[in-house]
C-alpha cells in the first residue's frame, strides 16, 4: 500500500484511502476519520511559519520566519518545522527524551518548552533522507495546488454542515442546567493548571 505526504511532508495518508481510482482527491465524507482529520487540519498548517523560527523570531519578525516543510505529531499538537531546523526535533525526538511524547498532543508543547529553553540539535546533527517509498510505483499524485484548493473547498464545505449540524442538535436537545453545571466540572478537572 503506497503512503503518500500531502502539502507538508512528515504526515503520510494511506493513498487509497485519500484517492479515488482516478487519482482524484476523495470527498471528505469517504474519508476514514484519522485522515480526514489529519487533512482538515493540514489545510490549516500549509502557509504557516516553522516553530522554531517563530520562537526565535516572534510576531516582531515574522517575515525572518520561514515557511514550514515538514509536520511531526498529532493534529492539534503537531510541531511545524523549516528543512534547516529540522534536526532539532529529531535529536530532541532521539536522544533528548522527545518520544516519550509520541502519540501526545503534549508533543509540541515539551518540544516547544525544549527549544525555548535554549536546547538545539548538535551542530552537524543528521536529516533523516525522505525517500518515496515506492514498492509498486507510484501514480503521479495530482498538481499540489489542485490538492490544496480542493482540500479548501471540501473543507468550507465541511464546516457549513457541522454548523447545519450542530444547529439542529442544539433544536432537539436543549442543555439541562445540571448537564451545563457538569460540563463545567469536566472542563476544570479535565485541565489542571500545569504549575
Ligand atoms: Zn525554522
């Protein structure tokens, strides 16, 4: 089964999961969750600044930011980075105890802490080589701008129907005061504060 990165490499999608036959872009609907997850979310990421650069550069400076190639984590708690500081987060993921955030969307956060504490990659650190991995031969995937506008028209799409969704939940079942009381108690308990 071919895996293929979209937009940003680091996220790699089951390509026939994501693609039709005709190598066409799959409404979001016929998408399994994770990946559709995961390409909602891309969408969002694509024009956005490398983490590192940001943390050294700041709103200030955001034209001194470069734009991010590569994404490493899970939606939400991803870590965005340029080719040139990519190490960090590969060293930090190695050898400085970054795995034990795997799977976490604390990842980006104790990278982030990582980093802003002065931490970088040993000069000369390795880049891992991106390399296709391509058993069978890979179908030439559609022009990446066609991917991305696509990806941004299913996407307004999809948010127009969770609002249509959403409107007609909150008609059917109105929240209970006890029901806001307990979602209030699930909010504090469910995010202690840190410190
Ligand atoms: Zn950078």
């Amino acid at each position: 089964m071919a895996k293929v990165s979209i937009g940003l490499r680091g996220w790699r999608f089951e390509e026939d999961e994501i693609f039709t036959d005709d190598e066409e872009l799959k409404p979001l609907d016929e998408i399994p969750e994770d990946p559709r997850e995961r390409l909602v979310r891309l969408v969002t990421l694509v024009e956005e600044p490398c983490d590192v650069c940001y943390l050294e550069h700041g709103d200030e400076e955001i034209n001194r930011c470069r734009q991010a190639e590569i994404v490493y984590g899970e939606p939400e708690g991803e870590v965005l980075l340029c080719a040139e500081h990519e190490p960090d987060l590969l060293y930090w993921f190695r050898d400085a105890g970054g795995s034990e955030y795997k799977g976490s969307v604390e990842f980006a956060d104790r990278f982030h802490e990582w980093v802003a504490a002065g931490n970088e990659a040993p000069e000369g650190y390795g880049s891992v080589e991106h390399v296709d991995e391509d058993p069978d031969g890979l179908p030439d995937l559609p022009d990446q701008q066609e991917v991305q506008e696509r990806l941004e028209e299913d996407f307004q799409g999809e948010r127009i129907d969770i609002v249509e969704l959403a409107g007609k939940e909150r008609s059917d079942e109105e929240l209970t005061e006890e029901e806001l009381a307990e979602s209030d108690l699930d909010l504090s308990t469910d995010y202690p504060s840190d410190r």
